[in-house]
C-alpha cells in the first residue's frame, strides 16, 4: 500500500473531523429530540415497553390538550412577566450603562459593586424577599414577579451596556454635542442607533434569563401569575407523571428561546460571558 | 429637574479641542441617570439582607413569631446543623465533578471545531440549544429520558449489555449523583465549548506556526501557548459556572428533589426546605446570610484578582 498524500491525508482527517463532529451533535440534541417526541406522541405510544424511537404519526393532540384545559396561560404569565422585567430592566439599565460608561460615575466600585449583586444566589436573597411580599401582600402578583425579575436583571444589562457603549467612538457623541444636539438627542440619536444590535441581544438574553426562571417563580406565586417553569413541575408526581403534558409544556416553553438565540448566534459569546468575550 | 443644557452649550462653543473631557462633567445629568436603577438594587438587592440580618438574630418560627432579639442562637445552631454541612458538601461534590467535565468536554469540542469546515455555523448552532433551554425543562427531559421503563436509555444500556438491565436512575443511591451530573454536564458543556471556541479562534496563529516549526509537541505549545493565551477566559467561564453550580436548584428539583432522602439536598434546595417547608424563618436567614457572605468575600476576592473590571 502506497503511503498517502498531503491532500488525501488532508481529506481523510476532514471526514473524520465530520464523522465525530455528526456523532457528537446527534448525541447532545437526542434529548431534545425524545423530548420534541413525546410531544407527538399518543398516550398508548408514550407508555409503550420498549420505548419507540419514532411516534406512529404527527399528532398535535398533547397540545390541544394544555389549549383547551387552559394550561397556556402559564406561557401567556411568563410572556407578560419576562416582556414587561425586561423591557424596564433594559430602558433603567441603559441609563445607569451610559452614565457609568461616559462619565464614569462612581468609579469602578460601583460597576464591581453592580456585577457583585449578580453572583449573589437568588436562594439566599429571595428568602427575605418572600417575607417582604408577604407583609405587602406581593406574592403572587405581576408587579411583585415583574419588580423582582427587573432588579435581578438590571446588574447584566448595566454591564453589558457598559460595555457596547464604551464600544461607540467618543468623538461621535462630541461632533453631535458640537452640532447643537443636547444630551438626551444625543444619546437618543447618536448611542441608541450606533448600539442598536448590543441593545436586541441584551434585551434578548434578559428576556431569556427570566424567561428561564424557576426559583424565584416556584417562590413567589400560588396560582395567579404561575410562568410555565412553576406549571411544568406540577406535571410531576410521585406516581404518576403527566408525560404528554410536560414534554408539550416544555417545547411551547422552549421554542421561542430556541428562536430568539438562534437569531442572536453572533451576540451569544459575548452575553453568556458577561461580555468578558467579545467573539 | 430642569437640566442646564445651555451652560454646557456655551461651554462646547468656548472649549470644543483641549479638553475633551469637559464635555461629559454634568454632574446632576449623570446621577440622575444612575439613580432609578440603582434605587431598585438597593431596594431589591440590599434591603432584603438588611432584613435577612435582622430576622437572624430574632426566633421567628413556624409556631411561634418570636421577634425578640436572641443574639448568635441561630448562627450557633448553623455548627451544630449536621444537614446544613452536608447540603454544603453535596454542593461542592457536583460543582468539583461537573465543573472540570464541563471545561475538559468543551475544550475537546471546541478543538474539533476550531479549524473552519463547511457547516460549522450549523453545527454551533445545534450544540447551543441546551445551553439556553430552562434548567428546570432539561431536568424534566433526562427525567423522561431515565424512566426506568419508558426511557430510552435504559433501553440503550440493555442493547449495549445484551441483557435487560433496570436501572433507577433517580431511585438508586449510586446512581442519583450521575444522573445528576450527567445532566448537568449536559446542559453546560456547550457554554464552556462556546467560550472555549472564541478564546482559541484569537490564540496567536504565528506563534503557533513559529512552534511548528521549531518542532514543539503538541503538550508543549498546549501548555505554553495556548494555555496561557486562554487563560482570561477560562477564569471568566469557571467563575460563571462556579457561580450557578454553587446555587444549583432547578435541575435537582426536577429530577430527585433532594431525594432519595436528603442524598442529593444541595444548599439551595436546603435553604428551601427549612425556610418554605418547614417556615424555620429566622433560622433561614441565618443560613441565607451564612451563603451570600461566603460567596461575597470570595467573589470579591477572585474578581479583583481576575481584573474582570478594566
């Protein structure tokens, strides 16, 4: 047998690189796979010994199901409490990035200060809050959920805007200011287009990050504005648990994020990492 | 608040070179824009531990709102809590097993990315989706996928080992912490992986040539090259995961709840017993305190040695 050439060599490593690069995608999408499955799954086809890898027909029946029993009001909570936190975490949260981006205020303590109150565990803070609400009678609102979700983002989108705005040229702002724009034109005509895609995958993750939520949700609701992390726990039980119910809860709960990041792919580095990487 | 835009006019049109700076020293313009935000951390943020403090050195109970001060009782109780040291410990096992799986698995994957090969976009994209799903869905998802009977793996193990095996994943002592950690490591081997990618996509690639030249083994240029390079970066990624792992909630709540027993009770699902189960209030905030001064002192500590701030 001949020994190989550069290029054949090059080839084969290429299909191997393929090889385990299709072996190691499939193996990490499988649950989402049997997750999605289930979802289409009859109950008769759910419940079968062994379990069938693929369901008979696409049937949309398990959905139908969270519809008519009104189970889709958890998603409709988690849209009006993630959409409204998030909304107001970023608008509150930009402000607070410009000042500490351009003017540096508080110096760097307080920018420390703001990234430290991310880290705390939601565990530890939560539990007073919970007596707080209690005593104002806050639990189980939308205010309450909304307030909380706000101050829990707030941290990220400080710093993360922080970081987009010391992004913009300086002298932009200048040449604006000379033109005889006053401040807020200028951050309103100038900042905002120049960090229009930092501000969409912010705004994004935010809305993701309380979107997730479940700690903080299991805690402060009872049955008015329950978001759908809280309704698919009650899907579980000792004995028996409602498979239909939660792998359709789960997959209307995960679509939109699935979405939402794959359209912010290119901002994803960067948000997940606090913005340390820029990608 | 009528802001005093037209003195910063007249002080542009005086000053437009030189002084760059003195176009940005409007000190009312800049608290004010700080001010709701950080009015609401204060009050969401700080306020609740002030209060947390307080309640900890009272005796409120379940069966008794006893708001008398009791000096250190609860925080004397917190050596004596056998339970509390073992959530403590449980924690810290998942977090020194998951955390170097998570790093070690994603720098694997991003090396086999690392190269551009048609389609890599797609497969990125694909490996991403169980970082960003809610923790407490991809418990549910390994909860299905372990069902003794109606899982798949279980099925999967029988094929490989030519005979029916049962295996309870969420049940079995042994297997309660795997169970965990494999979905763990799951979910956020692609965060690390993502990282990991974009910190060796900037490593230097003349150096790189230079020690291929040279001759260097692969440990070599590993250990002096790319090591360093990437270092900031896996600072910043074990700092995040560390982070959540030592909060760890949603995952365990969904799989075995703590169970079987308290086996798998980690300080956050602890936290959550004493205070929401069994209403011990102002022994929970004592805890609570107990977490969030711990994890201050060393966030603290590791941001400023990791100059996370510029």
């Amino acid at each position: 047998m001949t020994a190989l050439t550069r290029r054949q060599r090059r080839a084969l490593t290429l299909a191997m690189r393929y090889l385990i690069a299709v072996a190691v995608t499939l193996l990490f999408l499988f649950p989402v796979y049997w997750l999605f499955m289930i979802s289409f799954k009859t109950p008769e086809e759910i419940f079968h010994v062994p379990p069938l890898w693929l369901p008979g027909q696409i049937q949309f029946n398990n959905y139908w199901v969270l519809f008519k029993d009104g189970d889709v009001v958890a998603i409709l909570n988690s849209l009006i409490v993630a959409g409204t936190s998030s909304v107001i975490a970023m608008v509150l949260g930009t402000f607070c990035a410009y000042s500490l981006a351009r003017f540096n205020t508080g110096g760097e303590n307080l920018a420390m200060w703001i990234i430290s109150q991310r880290m705390i565990p939601p565990m530890a803070v939560v539990f007073p809050i919970f007596l707080i609400y209690v005593h104002f009678g806050m639990v189980d609102t939308f205010s309450g959920l909304i307030l909380l979700y706000t101050a829990f983002n707030l941290p990220y989108v400080i710093w993360m805007m922080r970081g987009y705005i010391a992004d913009i040229p300086l002298e932009l702002e200048e040449s604006a200011l000379v033109d005889g724009c006053t401040r807020w034109q200028v951050i309103w005509k100038v900042v905002f287009p120049m960090a229009r895609s930092g501000l969409m995958a912010t705004a994004v993750f935010t809305f993701v990050f309380a979107w997730n939520d479940f700690l903080f949700a299991l805690i402060l609701t009872r049955t008015e504005v329950i978001t759908f992390p809280v309704q698919l726990t009650h899907y579980m039980g000792g004995q028996s648990n409602f498979w239909a119910k939660i792998a359709a809860m789960s997959v209307l709960g995960t679509l939109p994020i699935f979405v939402a990041v794959t359209i912010m792919q290119r901002y994803l580095v960067r948000g997940i990492s606090l913005g340390a990487v820029k990608g | 608040m009528a802001l005093p835009f037209s003195r910063l006019h007249d002080a542009m049109s005086t000053d437009t070179y030189g002084h760059r700076l003195s176009v940005f020293s409007d000190r009312n313009f800049k608290y004010l824009m700080v001010a709701p935000g950080i009015l609401i951390l204060l009050l969401v943020g700080i306020f609740p531990l002030i209060y947390s403090l307080v309640v900890s050195f009272q005796n409120i109970t379940m069966t008794d709102v006893d708001t008398s001060f009791q000096g250190l009782l609860n925080y004397k109780q917190l050596f004596r809590d056998a339970r509390l040291w073992q959530a403590l410990g449980h924690t810290a096992l998942i977090t020194a097993i998951a955390l170097p799986l998570e790093l070690v698995l994603g720098f694997l994957l991003a090396q086999l990315f690392l190269e551009r090969m048609p389609g890599r976009q797609i497969f990125v994209a694909l490996l991403v989706l169980p970082t960003v799903l809610s923790p407490i869905v991809a418990g549910a998802t390994w909860r299905l996928m372990f069902d003794v009977r109606f899982g798949p793996i279980g099925q999967i193990v029988s094929y490989f080992a030519g005979e029916p095996v049962t295996l309870l994943w969420t049940v079995n002592p042994s297997l309660v912490y795997p169970a965990i950690i494999i979905c763990e490591v799951w979910q956020w081997t692609p965060f690390m992986f993502l990282l990991l990618l974009a910190a060796l996509s900037n490593v230097d690639q003349s150096q790189l040539e230079a020690a291929e030249l040279d001759g260097a083994s692969y440990w070599r240029v590993l250990r002096q090259i790319i090591m360093p390079a990437i270092k900031p970066v896996v600072a910043i990624a074990v700092l995040i995961r560390g982070l959540d792992l030592f909060r760890i909630f949603d995952i365990i709540w969904a799989l075995t709840e703590g169970g079987p027993g308290s086996m798998t009770e980690t300080i956050s699902l602890y936290t959550y017993v004493i205070g929401f189960t069994q209403f011990d209030t102002s022994y929970t905030a004592a805890v609570a305190f107990l977490v969030v001064a711990l994890l201050s002192v060393i966030v603290t500590l590791v941001l400023r040695r990791m100059e996370l701030v510029k």
